[in-house]
C-alpha cells in the first residue's frame, strides 16, 4: 500500500491551489451541518464516509478540513489514483486496493493505527468508484464497517455529496452531513448489518439533499467557498451602476 507522508507546507500550498481551482470551477461551494463537526469530542476519531460522484470529492475535503475546520484529517484513495495522483500523500492521503482482501486490510489496520484515540478525520467513499450520484441503491464494501468496529470508540457521519446547475453559468457544490452517529467499545458491530446501515443513512441524506436543490431550499446550506461572478451577475451589477 501507499502511506500518507503528510507535510503541514504542502498542505497549506495544495489548499491553496484547490481554492483557486474550486473558484474557477464552481459558482459556490455549500455546506448542510457543519456544526456537527465542530463540536466532536476530544480523543474520540471521526470516519465522513460520502458517496462518490466526481472527481472534486477528493479535493473539497482538503478545503472543508484545512480551510473550514482546521482538523487534523487523512484520506483513503484507490491505489491506482493515488499513484497517478501522489501529491495528494502529502496531504494525508493513503491507499486502498479493494479487490484484494489482503491488501484492503492493511490499509484498514493502517487506517485504525492513525485514528484510534486520537481527534482525527478520515474521509473515504465506501461505494470505491466513481457513481452516478442518483444510481440506487448503493453499495458499500465491508470495509467501512470493519474500520468502525476495530476503532472501538468512534463517531460516522454520512456525507452526501452533489454537483448541480442552479442559476448560475457554473456549477454549484452542495455537501450535506448527517447526524453523528456514536458507535462505542462495548457495543457489537456486526459487519454486513452496519454496512447495509450506512447505505441507508447516505441515501436518506442524498434524497433529502436533491429535494432541497430542486426545490431551491438553500437555507440550511451556508456558503464555504464562492465561486467567480457569472456572466448574470456582472451584467445585473452593470444594470444598477447605470440607474
């Protein structure tokens, strides 16, 4: 496997790159919940497991740790993309090969060795390829499960990631946490129904999340990131400065 090599300098400098991509490419980045993230408690890790839509899912995370929340995070990543992509090591990056049960647990053991006890974040996108984001029902590997059961003393959050047009020229990126779920040592874990149950709990967020945008009901999102000014908007500020 790959292992994260990660640098506070290269950390700092990828978030500034991405910010300025993310501005170039999007009209807006939108958060649903982050109040859920900042108030974790102390010594106990966090797993984000989203769904997986698009590329952008690997770099928004960087913005909303970094930039946003200011959490000590790490990633999992296919091994193929994160060795065509190896920057993103220098991040917390490390990697997982899913079709190979050996392979996927040692990235697993890895992954319990850098989180257990510790206030870290650990984004990873069960689904493992890139999905439409209205394809249902989803499927997870096990993986996500067995992490949560060998960390004992955990908190899951479903992350439900979505692209969309609204009323802009660019595309606009919504991201929506659910409800902090707290899986505790003593509790039994059993693999296939935790896995189906984290199915669950996205989907929920995923559904609710395209009936907001459809509808236009922002009022829960709040804006982390802005995009550049359409063509809309330059025109509409024109309009004003000639009245």
């Amino acid at each position: 496997m790959i292992t994260a090599e990660k640098s506070a300098p290269w950390t700092r400098l990828l978030a500034w790159y991405f910010r300025r991509r993310v501005r170039d490419a999007f009209a807006g980045v939108h958060c649903k919940g982050l109040s859920a993230l900042r108030k974790t408690e102390a010594g106990v890790p966090v797993v984000l497991y989203g769904n997986h839509p698009g590329w952008w899912d690997a770099v928004l995370p960087i913005l909303i740790s970094h930039d946003v929340l200011r959490h000590d995070a790490y990633a999992m990543m296919e091994e193929k993309q994160l060795a065509r992509y190896r920057f993103f090591r220098k991040i917390g990056t490390f990697s997982v090969v899913r079709e190979n049960p050996r392979e996927a647990l040692r990235s697993l053991q890895y992954a319990a060795q850098l989180l257990r006890g510790r206030s870290r974040f650990l984004w990873l996108f069960p689904q493992g390829v890139i999905t439409s984001v209205d394809k249902r029902p989803l499927q997870f590997f096990n993986g996500t499960a067995r992490l949560l059961r060998d960390l004992g003393d955990v908190i899951a959050i479903p992350v439900a990631f979505r692209y969309d047009f609204v009323e802009k020229e660019r595309p606009e990126a919504f991201l929506a946490f659910g409800k902090p779920w707290r899986i505790r040592a003593d509790e039994h874990v059993d693999i296939p129904l935790t896995t189906s149950l984290l199915e669950q709990l996205i989907e929920y967020e995923m559904d609710v999340q395209r009936e907001e945008i459809m509808e236009r009901d922002f009022g829960e999102y709040e804006l982390i990131v802005p995009g550049k000014r359409s063509v809309n908007e330059w025109w509409d500020s024109l309009r004003q400065m000639e009245r």
